[in-house]
C-alpha cells in the first residue's frame, strides 16, 4: 500500500472528473473526514485516513482490501473504473440517464441502453461524455459513456445505442471472482 504517484494520481483523476467533473474536489476535501487515495495490488483503494492507518499494521501479503476499491490498473498502466466505485460516484454525477422499469434487467446482463429503453436523460449531457445508469426510482444501477448527445438522442431511432455500457451492478454476480 503506498500513495499514489503524479502520473498515477493524474490518470485516476482524470477519469473520475469524466462522471464528476468540477467536484474531484468534493471526494478529497470531505466535511465528515480526511480521505485518501491509495495504490494495492494494482488496485486504487479510496479510504479515510483511519482505516489507511490501521490497514498499514497488516503485512502486504496479508492484506486483502480496505476501503472502497474505485478501480485498477492494466497491466499496460490505463486505469480501469470498477463498479464498486459506483457508490462513490453517482451522489455527485453531472450527467444521468434514466432506464425504464423493463430495460433495467438487460442492462444488467452487460447491453448498452438503447433509445426505446430511455426513460429520461439530463439536459446538455455531450456525447462521449461519462454518464451514471439510474433506474427510474433514482437507484444507481451503472456507469458508461453516452454514444449521443441531448439533442440526438429526441432524434434517435429506437434501436440506436444512447450509452455504452461500462460497468453495472450485475457485475458482482457476473465477476464475482476477480472483482477485488
């Protein structure tokens, strides 16, 4: 466990501000503690400073996790957004898309939502812009990447792809063994 360096710190954060934009800055300058993030196995850890402190007694070998594990690495150095980062995330999304109640089930088996399965979609969201997957009872069900924009996705077909699917809560029963 070690902090994280420049580039590293760069690469994590720039693909956080892809969901969050200008409120990076509301995941390390918190009111109820002091996080942090940290490097493990490849793997980026966000922790307050208490854990990360209590964590540092147990050998490297030993230690499992700590923290909400945001992501990892690859082994070429991009990082890569894990679902369990989700919950960090969605409470300070700029950009949401809404599912209807019988598309939420085929997101979940990893497809990408398509226009027919948009229920709403937040205004000025740019395409390739970074989106969090709400279902229509405001429960945050994943993350991609929006294919269109705002204003393509009024003209769109019903098939047309809306947002690319990246990760969703799926997942832990998909991936369960190499999610931490």
């Amino acid at each position: 466990m070690r902090p994280l360096t420049d580039d590293e710190t760069k690469s994590v954060f720039e693909k956080l501000s892809k969901y969050i934009g200008e409120r990076l800055d509301y995941l390390i300058n918190r009111d109820d503690d002091d996080y942090c993030f940290r490097l493990h196995k490849d793997r980026i850890y966000y922790t307050t400073q208490d854990i990360m402190k209590q964590s540092s007694s147990i050998e490297h070998e030993h230690l499992i996790s700590f923290g909400v594990c945001i992501g990892k690495f690859t082994k070429s150095k991009q990082f890569r957004l894990n679902i369990t980062a989700l919950d960090v995330i969605a409470p300070l999304a700029q950009h949401k898309i809404w599912l209807k109640p019988g598309s939420e089930q085929s997101f979940l088996y990893g497809n990408h939502v398509t226009k027919s399965a948009l229920g709403r979609i937040s205004e000025n969201t740019n395409q390739y812009q970074g989106v969090i997957i709400y279902a229509m009872d405001d429960t945050p069900i994943g993350f991609g990447v929006a294919a269109k924009s705002t204003q393509e996705c009024r003209k769109a077909d019903p098939i047309s792809i809306i947002a690319f699917n990246q990760a969703d809560v799926g997942l832990y029963v998909r991936e369960e063994d190499s999610l931490i």
